[in-house]
C-alpha cells in the first residue's frame, strides 16, 4: 500500500473536513458529553481498529478524544487510514 | 485538595520509580504484549476514573499506554494523582 500524496488525502477526505493533515499522519479531535461517551467511542474504534489490524494512536482527555492515523511501513498516510477516518466519522457515541 | 511538592511527590512514589514528574503531572507510560491487552488495562483504569471521578489524560500506541495525571483545580499534582498512579501499578493486563 503506497502512500498518498497532500491532494489525494483533500480529495479523500472532503466529505470528513474534520479531519487534519498533521506531519505524516492525519487526525481529529472528536468530543462527547462526558468520559462515558468517550470510552464507547474509543471502545468501538478499538473493535474497529483490531479488525482490521490498522491501529490509530488514541489520546483521550475527559470528553474529549483525539485519533491520529498514519501507516507506518508506508511513511505516510494511506488509503487504511483514510478509510479508519471515514469508519470513525460513521460511529454512533 | 492542595498540590504537593515535588519533595512530597517524590516520596509518595517511591514505590512507583517509573512515574515521572511532567511539567505540572506525573505520568507514566506502561507498556503490554499487545493491542487487545492495553486496552484492557485502559477500560480497567476507566472504570476507576469513574469511580473516583478523576481521569487521567490516557494515550494508546498500540501496546503502549501513557497515563498523565494532574489535578487541574490545584493547579498541580495532589494526593488524588498519587493514589490514581498507586491504583494503576496494581492493574493486571
């Protein structure tokens, strides 16, 4: 899987404008009612994220949770990482 | 509650050497065989921020975990970090 390059990534990620170029990764910061909520969310990326063995990094403060995606054998983003990101803009706290 | 002294955090974790002061936080990262097995300590150490209402900023890289804790109404670390970081070095994946 090869990486895309900054026009791609735009491209892909119109329809989730969210969702940031940061250095080699993309992210977002989601934010929920409380700490309950958060954990649901982190919760059902993680399920996500072991099916198809494509882990985010997951920071979560309180309510507030931030995904960062890259592909690491690839040294960039890729379409995996796209993809998390769309699955994640889909999730129901 | 009032923030300690980096003597008096010192002391309290003795017992716990691989936390580290940061900044106004102590913060330690833990590190598991995998995945699935980080994310069982951190659903273990959610439920006790629930139960103590106290939530540590919580950072999943695959099968490392770094929890950061501060009490922000004191503006540093206080008591409640120390018995939060005591909780989790007693965690078993």
């Amino acid at each position: 899987m090869s990486r895309l390059s900054p026009a791609e990534i735009e491209g892909l990620l119109r329809a989730a404008p969210e969702w940031a170029v940061v250095g080699d990764a993309i992210s977002r910061t989601f934010q929920f009612r409380d700490f309950a909520e958060a954990m649901r969310f982190v919760n059902q990326a993680a399920a996500h994220a072991e099916r198809v063995q494509h882990h985010p990094d997951i920071l979560i403060r309180w309510n507030r949770v931030t995904l960062t995606l890259s592909t690491h054998d690839a040294g960039g983003v890729t379409h995996k990482d796209v993809d998390f990101a769309h699955f994640a803009e889909g999730l129901k706290p």
